[in-house]
C-alpha cells in the first residue's frame, strides 16, 4: 500500500505542477509582468511539453533512441491546419470546435503513421533504430515540402508537382510545398495549451502504472526475461510508439495553430534532437523531468536575450556542463565531502544509536 | 492453495526415465495423457558446430527432471531452445502434446513454459511486487484504453495483480519484500524472486538454470524443500540444470546427462551415479580406467 | 554518357561522405558513442582552409595542412573536454553532451565568420578531364576527390592492420576492458581516433566545398547526418563499411537527383537506407551481435 502512495502522491505533486504553474503565469500576465516576447513563447512552451513527454514515453520508459519525433509532430500538425481549413470553408466559426476537432485529427493521423513507420523500425534494435527513426522524420520532411493541397467547393486537391496543377476553381491553397502551409487561424490559446499539456500527462502516466506500461517497461529493462514471461515484446515497443507520436500530433496542431505560417523544414532533425535534450535533461521515464526541462530550456533563450549574439553559445555550454560536471572526479569528491559532513553531523545527533548495527549491506 | 496435493502421490504419479539409447514414452504412464515435454531429435548448430544434437527426452506430468553434464555440455543451450530464445535446427519440441513449431519465445510461455536464468535477468529498476505483476501479465487481462482511461476494468484489473502477486510471493514468503527494487534484494532473494516470476505465469513446465548456483548450504536445502512444495503445490513438471550433485540426485526423479551437445545417459539418480560413461565425462577418461581396474582387482 | 557522368558524379560525393563516415564508425568503434559534432568538424576544417587561403594568402597546400592540423587539435581538445568524463556515463549523456558541442562549434561559428555564406574557392585549379571527345567531363576535383578516398582508405586499413597503434586501436573497440588488462592505454587510444577522425575531417570539409562552394556555419550538419546514415548503412564500427556505405550513399543520391528531383533525393537516400536495414538489420559489413543468454 506504501508503494501505491508512493506513486499517487509523484503523480499528483506533476499535476499540481502543472496547475500551479499555470495559475503564477495567468497571475502574473494579469499583473502585466510578462514580456510580450515571453508571452508569445506560452503556447510553444507547452506544445514542446507535450512533446518532451510523449517523447519520453519512447525514450525513457519504452527504452529506444527515437531521433524522428519532429516528424510525427509535423504530420500532426499539417493534418490539424488542413482539417481546420476544411471546416471553416465548411462554415464551422467556434474556434474551440475547431481546435478540438483539429487537435483530434492530427492525433489520429499522427498516431496512424507512427504505426505504420513502427511496424519496420521496432524490428531494429538500438543506434539503427534509432538512425532508422532520424531517417523516417527526414523522409516525412521531405515528403510533406513536395505536398501541394488546396481545397475548393469541389473539395480537397492534391498534387505533388505544384500548386497550379491542382486544378483549382477559385480555391484556396492549404499547403504549398516549402512554403509551407499559409493563412492558419491562430486558434490556439494558453489555456488550449495547458489542457493538451495535462490530457498529454495523464495519458502517459496512466499508460505508465498499468499492465500495458509495466509490460512497456519489462521489455526496456530485460527484453528476453520479458518474453520468457509471455509478453509480446513488438507489440508493447510498437503501443509506445504509437501513443507517443499520437499525442506529438496533437502537440504539433497546438504549435501550428498559433503561428499563421509553418513550414515543414521547421519540423527538422535539429528539433527532434531539441525535444530529445529535453527529455534527457529532464530524465529518463521521469515525466515530471521532462516538464520543467522543457519549460525551462524554451525560456532559456528568452531569458538570454539580453546578450543576444552569445545566447545560443551559453545554451550550448550549459548543456555540456549539465552532462559533465556531475561526472568530474573533482564534483564527486565534493559532493561526497559534503555528504560525509551532513552524515557526520546525524551520526554525531544520534551517536549511541548508531553504534550498532546500520552495516548490513551485501 | 486447493491444488495441494500429497508428496507420495505427486511421486507416485511421475515416471522413469529410460537410458539411451532407447527413447519411448514412459511405459507406467497414463498413454491417454501427454507428457509435459517431449523433445525428438531436437538439434541446434552455430556455424558448423553441432551445440545440440539428437535431444531426446521427455518429461512426465509432474516429474523433476535434472539436466547434468560439464561446463559447456549444451545445458543452458536446450533451455534456450525448448523456449525458443533460439529457434531449433531440427527436431520437434512438444509442450503438452502440442507442437511449438515456429513459436515466438512469448507464445511458448503462454502455453505453459517459463523458466529463470542462469545469469539473474529480473526488471531490476521495477519493484518487486511489478516483476510478479509483469509474470501475471497473461493471467490478469486489461487493455491499453481500459487502462488510459482508468475505465473500470483497470481497477479490477490492479486489483486482481495486486492480490496475486502478494499470494505468489508469500510461497517463498517473500511478500516482506514487495516494494523493494528487483535490483536491489540480496542475491539468494533474487533467485527466488525469478523462481516466483516464472510461477506466476501459470506455467506446465517449470526450467531452473542453475537455481542453487552461489548459494550456501542451507541455502540450498531450503531450495530443494522448495522446490518439492511447489511441484506439490501446482502439480507441474520441474527440469533443472544444476551442477550441485547432492540437489540433483537428492529431488530429481529422473536425470539426463549432457556431454558436448549430445545425451549421454538417462536414468534414475541411482542408475545415473553408477553409469560409467558418466563418469568418465566428469573425472575423465583415466579415472575411469582406473576404476575399471580396481573392479577387476 | 549521362548515366556515366552522374555514375562519377555519385562516386565524388560517396568519397565525402566515406571519408567523413570513417571518422564516425571509428568512434563508435572505440567509444561506441555516436559523435555528433562530427559534421561541424568538416565546417570547421572547411572554415580554416578558407581563412588561411583568403585573408592570410597562403597557397592552397599550405591552407589544407593548417584545416587538418586545427580540425586534430580541435578533435583531442574536444574528447579531452566534454567526452573523457563521461567514459562510464549513459550513452545518451555522450550523446547529448555531443549534440552541445555541435551547437557550440556552430554558434562559434556565427561569431566569428558571421551568418553569410562565404564562397570558397576550389582549392584544385588542375584542368578538367575530357574523354570521349569533350562528351565526358570530369572536374579535377571529382578526380581528387575520389583519388583522396581510395589513398586515406589504403592508408587507414594498412595502418589499423599492420601497425601497432592501429592493433590497439582494434583491440579496444573489440573489448575495451580486456585491452587495457593487455597494457594498452585506452585513453590515449581514444584520442589518437578522435584526432585521426578529425583530421579526416577537415580534409572531407575541403573536399566538400571544393565541389559545392557556400560555407556556412551550417554547411557541415547535413553531410554529416548523411555520412552517419552511410556509416549505418555500412554497418557502423567497420572501416570498410564506411567506405562502401559513404560511396553507395552518394550514387543513390546523385542518381535520384537525376533522375526523381531535387527536392525528393534525400527522401530516396533515406528510404533506401531503411529498406537496406531491414533486409540487413546489422548494415552491409556490420557483424550481426546476439545478446548471451
């Protein structure tokens, strides 16, 4: 029962998290604190929170090197401008209908393509599934700068050649190739946002302390001790999978819809690897990790602005450093002198106590 | 706990195996009922190496079953692949009258054989309460929505887990440990832990690798108590690879003896400790000239 | 003629790709981590022959030798720095600790030479091969280029093969553990492949501009992303591999630039890696590893 409170109470303190952070920041734009740089980075901010813990989901608890998440958030995030397209022309005007129904679609069709690149790549193992991973984002990247989709009263047109071989009356065009997808209604908001940001969490927790999450997490830690216990290990790496880039889906409908113009060369390598930092600074399997280091590392630059020409070379350094200094034998001896002083000090507390016994340790 | 049946009867019911080279099904057996195992010219090569060959054996309903022979006689090699860590060259493996022909490793759990390792592989960085939970998997089921949307079936469904888990760690009252790390119990405690994993997936067929391997005496004797409640307790057949002689011939009722890939004995442990080839196989071919040589003086 | 001309064509850029695969597949080799930073290497090294020829005037030969002996000190000063400590560590530490360094050397890039892409001068000013009466031309660095990788490849097997350095070199990446109880030093092993690889690099950065002329602090990223694939491809920690992956990679590349678009070739590249792996799940040389049980 201990084990279980345990468990409730790490998953609740991420709620609370999550909700009080939500409610400092609307304290605070009511108070007029807030830059206007800052507050345009709010929806972005959770859009890549969504991301850095569905990530997580594949890295952390599933226990593969996925270096393509960008591409799932992409197809996400094409699908949702389409379909809000479509519906508009079809005279759909609430905005949350919309962002519901558009967010719902990306998931899909995201979650549906993660399947489908799934079924290959999970039967690779380590750093070519991962290359395999970097490739399928590269070959979505690429597929969807070739996408040329316009709709008219005829309905939706495609072509891959450009945008007046679509054949249009008096359409509007959706995507257009590498520029990308223009005219977005920027539906999303700060609240939209923190709703995915808890939808997303609680999905993955959920998934995480349950019979499908502990059968996700056998085959990370021992993949054949798994299968000698009659666990389908290709279908558990590849549900991990799936959910993550569903729910990537959804995060790249919520960072698309609030710009009026995406690109797909934004939803590259460098920002599947940005997601990846996130997820690896924050933790591995640890969600609640992922949360502050997304939130923190999209602020970072923000914060930095200041010193604009050196902000990107501080963010480098300050990575390195994350990653190395915890490794230096000069920090461990540090960290252990003061672990010896405070334990120093409880034994000095609680001498006779611990005079005996304490040592039985294998 | 309804399944407890007697020691003697559970003895009685188990057969003798018979030595090579004659392979059959066991003679004072129920013909009507399939033996737990029964391999048949079950075979493996890596590159050109024979490492299995012409397996022959099989294993009655509830019989402890001991699997001998030399460092890298090919022991852990069969374990490997009566549960399909690697697919057999030739030769057909039978669980329970049923053919595992193209069987992943999982489908064969789920028909009835589990196994522990001889290098400990627990989730180490799982309690151990959600190792025994990861064994029940196919026992207790729920679905991947039923469990994201916490509809009502996850909840019976981390009910029943719950409930198992603790009745199958209390056989090796092991239930005081339920919240530690896997990798974090004490080595004898791990062992056991695998044997408690294995169990928990329901299995026909039980293989322990090397289950006494680092354990001190008294260790082992309670090994060997447990070993005889649980085939008691569940009425399944056991088969064990175990280099310690006194566990082997003191519960296995039948013994089968590997030297480089191939049977070289099979028997009773009585039958076993007299068999010359065996002999040589463990002391060499010397000693046993020299034995020969004292019988003949 | 055309097939022949993009045949070598395809052939020039493998060499690139080859020449930067082997820096990558030797590193995982030995410290089985996935470096990152290896494509702004070539930046960098393509950066310093630039600068050496341009503002400093000094002959084309004399700028190649200053790019590698910057990109070796730069390759050692960089394992020394951000890898060394994190020999134990988690792979994916090394590899976002990579992933920073690559930042650093791009955005260190941008300070100093600035965001616009400079144009860098062929430093190969031979003629032109014409065969077939004029029908064929192959540009004297396409020559160089594919003449510099079969030498480098000739060089390194001889030298992983027949010297004692490179012995070591092999005994590491095949058990670092038991190689140092043999009395090798492994770090200074290490360092000697990162020094080897970057220097490759620089003279891969050279080569790749001579061919296709911007420089810009990103200019390394993308080659780089597409040796490593080659070095997958190849099966990644064998030499040879690099090599027949870097030059199949750049065929394949050439071709359908040729022959599909511009814009999809780096989608064919990919997809034929992915349906290359699936087939050969440990890649073209790679040795296939089964886990014991």
């Amino acid at each position: 029962m201990k084990k279980l409170s345990k468990t409730l109470r790490s998953t609740l303190s991420t709620y609370a998290l999550i909700i009080i952070a939500f409610i400092v920041v609307q304290v605070l734009m009511g108070a007029d604190l807030i830059s206007n740089s800052l507050q345009g980075q709010l929806v972005p901010i959770c859009a890549y929170v969504c991301l850095a813990v569905s990530l997580n989901l594949v890295v952390g608890i599933s226990g593969e090197l996925s270096l393509g998440h960008a591409g799932f958030m992409s197809v996400g995030a094409f699908t949702g401008v389409i379909v809000a397209a479509c519906l508009a022309r079809a005279g759909v005007e609430a905005e949350l209908v919309l962002f519901v129904v558009s967010a719902v679609a990306g998931a899909l069709v995201a979650g549906i393509v993660g399947l489908l690149v799934g079924i290959p790549v999970m039967r690779l193992r380590g750093d070519y599934l991962a290359i395999v991973t970097l490739a399928f984002g590269e070959i979505i990247k690429n597929l969807l700068n070739n996408f040329y989709i316009g709709v008219d009263n005829a309905g939706l047109h495609f072509s891959m050649q450009n945008s007046s071989s679509l054949g249009m009356e008096q359409g509007t065009i959706i995507v257009n190739g590498p520029q990308g997808a223009v005219g977005i209604d920027k539906i999303s908001t700060f609240v939209g946002g923190v709703v995915l940001v808890l939808i997303t969490v609680a999905v993955v927790l959920n998934l995480m302390h349950s019979r499908s999450g502990r059968a996700i997490m056998a085959v990370r830690d021992n993949r054949i001790a798994a299968e000698s216990v009659g666990i389908n290990v290709t279908k558990y790496r590849l549900m991990a999978f799936a959910v993550a880039s569903a729910l990537a889906g959804a995060a790249g409908v919520l960072y698309a819809m609030n710009y009026s113009t995406i690109i797909p060369s934004q939803f590259d390598f460098n920002t599947s690897i940005l997601i990846l930092v996130y997820v690896v600074l924050g933790g591995m399997g640890n969600i609640r990790g992922s949360i502050i280091a997304a939130a923190f590392l999209t602020v970072l630059p923000e914060l930095l602005r200041a010193i604009n020409d050196y902000r990107m070379l501080i963010y480098a350094v300050v990575l390195i450093l994350v990653m190395v200094v915890p490794n230096l034998k000069t920090y461990q001896r540090l960290v252990d002198m003061v672990r010896v002083r405070i334990l120093k000090r409880d034994a000095a507390e609680q001498a006779p106590a611990a005079a005996e016994g304490g040592e039985g340790h294998e | 706990m309804s399944k407890l049946t007697d020691f003697g009867k559970a003895r009685r019911e188990t057969t003798k195996m018979v030595p090579v080279p004659s392979h059959s099904i066991m003679p004072e057996r129920d013909l009507g009922q399939a033996p737990a195992l029964e391999c048949l010219h079950l075979g493996i090569d890596f590159g050109g190496l024979k490492a299995v060959d012409d397996f022959n054996i099989t294993v009655g309903k509830t019989e402890i079953c001991g699997l001998i022979g030399p460092n890298g006689a090919g022991k852990t090699t069969v374990f490997n692949l009566l549960t399909k860590v690697y697919q057999p060259t030739r030769g057909t493996i039978m669980v329970d009258g049923q053919d595992t022909a193209g069987m992943s490793p999982a489908r064969v759990n789920q028909l009835g054989v589990a196994r522990t390792f001889q290098n400990i592989r627990l989730f180490d960085t799982l309690t151990v309460e959600e190792n025994v939970r990861i064994g029940l998997h196919n026992q207790v089921k729920s679905g991947m929505v039923s469990d994201i949307l916490r509809l009502p079936r996850f909840w019976k469904a981390e009910r029943d887990f719950h409930e198992k888990a603790l009745w199958y760690l209390d056989i090796f009252d092991m239930a005081k440990y339920a919240d530690w790390t896997a990798g974090s119990l004490p080595y004898g405690a791990q062992r056991r832990l695998e044997i408690v994993r294995a169990l928990a997936t329901g299995p026909k067929l039980l293989l322990l690798d090397e289950p006494a391997a680092g354990m001190n005496p008294s260790e082992t004797a309670e090994l060997m108590e447990n070993i005889v409640k649980i085939r008691n307790m569940f009425n399944i057949a056991i088969m064990l690879i175990e280099h310690d002689m006194n566990l082997v011939m003191n519960i296995c009722e039948g013994i089968c003896v590997l030297n480089f890939g191939k049977i070289i004995a099979k028997g009773t442990p009585e039958e076993i400790q007299q068999n010359p080839q065996v002999i040589e196989a463990y002391l060499g071919a010397g000693a046993h000239q020299g034995e020969k040589g004292g019988e003949a003086a | 003629m055309e097939i022949l001309t993009n045949l070598i064509n395809g052939m020039s850029l493998g060499s690139v790709y080859a020449i930067i695969a082997l820096g990558y597949t030797m590193v995982y080799g030995i410290a089985k981590m996935l470096n990152f930073a290896h494509g702004d290497v070539i930046m960098v090294g393509a950066y310093i022959c630039f600068c050496a020829i341009s503002y400093l005037g000094l002959p084309a030969i004399a700028g190649v030798i200053l790019s590698v002996v910057g990109c070796t000190v730069l390759g050692i000063v960089v394992e020394r720095l951000a890898y060394k400590p994190l020999r134990d560590a988690p792979s994916l530490n090394v590899l976002i600790t990579a992933i920073g360094v690559s930042y650093f050397l791009q955005n260190a890039a941008l300070l100093i030479m600035g965001s616009d892409p400079k144009s860098f001068s062929s430093i190969i000013s031979l003629p032109a091969l014409r065969l077939f009466d004029g029908q064929l031309v192959i540009s004297a660095t396409t020559v160089l280029t594919i003449v510099a990788c079969v030498v480098i490849m000739a060089a390194l097997t001889l030298f992983t093969t027949k010297t004692k350095m490179g012995k070591a070199m092999r005994a590491c990446s095949e058990d670092r553990g038991a190689a140092t109880l043999m009395g090798i030093n492994v770090n200074s092993t290490i360092s000697m492949v990162f020094a080897i690889g970057s220097g490759l690099a620089a003279i891969a950065g050279v080569l790749l501009c001579s061919a296709y002329p911007t420089l810009m602090p990103t200019t390394g990223s993308m080659p780089g992303i597409k040796a490593f694939t080659a070095a997958v491809l190849g099966g990644i920690g064998s030499i040879p591999g690099a090599a027949l992956g870097g030059v199949l990679l750049g065929i394949i590349e050439i071709f359908a630039r040729a022959y599909i678009g511009t814009q999809l070739a780096d989608a064919v590249v990919f997809a034929v890696l992915i349906v290359m792996l699936l087939i050969k799940p440990a890649g073209l040389l790679g040795k296939n590893v089964s886990e014991k049980v």
